[in-house]
C-alpha cells in the first residue's frame, strides 16, 4: 500500500491522490478512501474531489464544532465514522504534518483489529506528507481550503508563516492569527537551530497591503540576519535597516525577538516597542516579562536595545501576542484585555486540550467578542518548554494531540 502510492506520488497532480489512494489502500483490505482537508480558519473540513470520493461521500464539508469527525480533528484520535456493526466499518484517520493539523482521513475497511489501526495511520501519515508536498503547487487545494476571498497582504503573509506547530521533546510551539483572509501586518516565526529555538512576533504599522509589504520584509530581514548568525541585538538592527532603506522612516514595525535555550531553559529576549512576554508557571501564575523597550524598527529614534533574561521551569509557557488579541472590543464595551487572555489559556490548558485547540478556540472567543469583525489583526504564539532532553517526547505529543499509537508504535489498542 505505502510503497505503490509513494511510487505514484512523485509524478501525481493532487486531483489523482484520492483515486490513488483508494487504489493503493485495497492491498491493505481497505474498501475506500476519503481525505478531508481543514479550511484556512479551522471551522470546516472540506472533501478533496476526485473520482473515488464522488461515490462514497455524503457531505462534502463536515463542521468541525458538534460532530465525530471535528472531534477526531480537535483531539487527535481515531474514531469510529459510522455506528458498529456490519461487515464494514468506518473510521476518522488525523491527518498530521508533523503535529501540525491538516485534516482527517476516512477509511472504510472489513477489519477491526490492532493492525488495522497502525495501517490507517501510516496511511494518513503518508497521505499527509503528499498533500503537504504539493500544497504550494496547487491553486486546487489553495481555493478548497477557503471559504471566501483572501486580500492580497494576507496571500502574501500565509506564504511566509511556518505551520502553526510544532513540537519534539524539548518543546512544543503552537500560533494561530485573525483575520484569516484579511492580516496584513502581523507574522510570528519560530526555528529550531540545534539546542536554539528562535522566537519572533512582529507587529507592523496598519491594516493594509503596505503592512504586509513592511511586515513581510521585516520578517526576511530578521531571517536572513539569522541565518548568517546575528544575534538578538543585531537582528534587530538588521530589521530597522531594511524598513529604513525601504520606506525611509514612513513605516514602523513592533516585535519581540527571542531566543530559547533548551539545554537550560534560558530565555533571552529583546523588545522592540512591542507588549512584554507573558510566562505562564504551574498553570497559574503569569509573569509580564519586564525588558526596556527600545524603539520600534524603522524609526531610528536612537533609544538603545536591550537583551533581557529570563530562566524557565520545566512546564513554563511563553507567550507572544499582538494587541488585536488584548484590545479586540465590543462595540460600546470593554476590551477583551490581559487578564481574560491569559484567563482562557489557563482555563482551557487545565481541560486537558490540546494546545492548537486552545489557540483556535481562543481565536474564535476573540472573535465573538468583537462580533466577527476585528479591526486589526490578532497573532499569538506559544511556546512551553518542556526540558532539556529530545526523547522521550510524550508531554510534547499531550501538549499537541498525537494519538497515544502514533507515539508509541508497539500499542495499537483501539479506543
């Protein structure tokens, strides 16, 4: 099964894969295939078309709140697609790009047993990598994923963000922004470099195609600074020059610039105009980090930077965030505000979720609050450092939803 449909992948355009993935998965005494792809806002799963999922599919989107298979997709798990029983039975299969979320599988099969169950995730696991390998090739799945017209800052924006998580044993990072089809100023970044991880959030002046060109380019000055093996303080400075040369002080960006140390939970960081860190301890205490701000990039006001430290316990979150998430407000009322922000991420970390189901409820609490209309984007990012050592890596799969078989190879009991 995994060995044809990889064979056939390399030379495959997307709209094969559901046809070919059907094909293939009969050498595993799978009758069918069907692969749901998550939109751009985390609402809906929407079917991949092809000639296998014509015949076999009765909803060609599924919500994501109040059915099995958005529970399947908030949590992680494999569950049962239709009631028990029969010769044949149906099952909802993650879809993971590392533990990033994608979208579900569904698999019809006559088997119900341990090996059935490791065949479906290695199915779903190869299926992911497929469609994540054609993903920026292909208008098709670009519009499938949308549920309506994107602005051409938030095109530009979606194309330079790495995926909203991430996690190994050391660590695991999660973001989610707003509004989906209309940011425009905000990025955040993370990269792992050896014991490293690099943190960024920048926040660039205005709603429009020109905070994204600015935001844009403050985020591959940033990146190539990096590369070349600039620290916080230069980084930084490399930011501002870029905007500077650029726009010649008519544009600005806030941002903080941090470094992750896994090896000793060291935490430094440089804040330029930008609202402080939040370090979330023991799922109850948060600390605003204090750090002299500098200025912010592109203004050249001459206040000077600041590296900042900070030593985290074993379980610490850091968070990130943009003042579309603190400031979003009803109309006449009050801002949704600090304390409610850090509030929610306690409140929903204690119900055991998965830390991306965290962020995209909050996102949609943001939301509602402001009645479905925020006036500036809203980004935050998390990142819990869980300890020095890369294995064993099972906190890090609870903190993100991997199913308890996808780390543990050996143990395939159904739930």
């Amino acid at each position: 099964m995994l060995a044809d449909l990889l064979d056939a992948s390399h030379l495959m355009p997307i709209e094969l894969l559901p046809a070919k993935a059907s094909a293939c998965a009969r050498a595993a005494a799978f009758h069918h295939v069907l692969i749901y792809l998550a939109d751009l806002q985390r609402d809906t799963l929407c079917l991949l078309p092809g000639d296998e999922a014509a015949g076999h599919a009765d909803e060609p989107v599924l919500q994501v709140e109040g059915t099995v298979a958005g529970r399947a997709f908030q949590h992680g798990g494999v569950l049962p697609a239709g009631p028990p029983g029969g010769d044949t039975s149906e099952w909802w299969v993650p879809l993971l790009d590392g533990t990033e979320r994608i979208g579900l599988l569904r698999v019809s099969t006559g088997r119900d047993d341990a090996g059935t169950r490791a065949d479906m995730e290695a199915l779903a696991a190869l299926v992911s990598l497929i469609v994540v390998g054609k993903r920026t090739t292909s208008d098709a799945l670009a519009r499938l994923v949308r549920a309506r017209p994107m602005s051409v800052a938030a095109e530009m924006q979606w194309n330079l963000l790495p995926p909203r998580t991430y996690a190994d044993g050391r660590v695991a990072i999660s973001a989610a922004l707003e509004p989906a089809y209309d940011i425009s100023g905000d990025v955040f970044e993370y990269a792992i470099d050896g014991p490293l991880v690099h943190l960024t959030i920048l926040d660039a002046m205005g709603h429009d195609t020109a905070a994204g060109l600015s935001g844009a380019l403050a985020l591959g000055a940033c990146r190539n600074a990096r590369r070349q093996g600039a620290g916080l303080l230069a980084k930084a400075d490399a930011v501002e020059a870029a905007l500077l040369e650029q726009y010649d002080h008519r544009r600005y960006v806030t941002g903080v610039l941090a470094t992750l140390d896994t090896r000793t939970g060291g935490l430094r960081w440089v804040n330029r105009g930008h609202h402080p860190p939040i370090v979330i301890r023991d799922n109850r205490h948060t600390t605003h980090l204090s750090c002299p701000p500098a200025h912010p990039m592109g203004t050249s006001l001459g206040l000077p930077g600041t590296v900042c430290e900070e030593h985290l316990q074993p379980g610490d979150r850091v968070v990130l965030y943009t003042d579309g998430i603190t400031e979003a407000r009803r109309s006449g009322g009050r801002e949704f505000g600090l304390d409610r922000f850090t509030d929610f991420l306690i409140r929903h970390h204690a119900d055991g979720l998965p830390v991306p189901e965290t962020l995209r409820r909050l996102i949609h609490a943001v939301l509602e609050y402001h009645d479905g209309d925020l006036q500036d984007d809203a980004t935050v990012l998390i990142c819990e450092w869980i300890g020095p050592d890369m294995e064993p890596a099972r906190t890090a799969a609870d903190l993100t939803g991997l199913h308890p078989s996808r780390r543990h190879p050996a143990d395939h009991e159904f739930d």
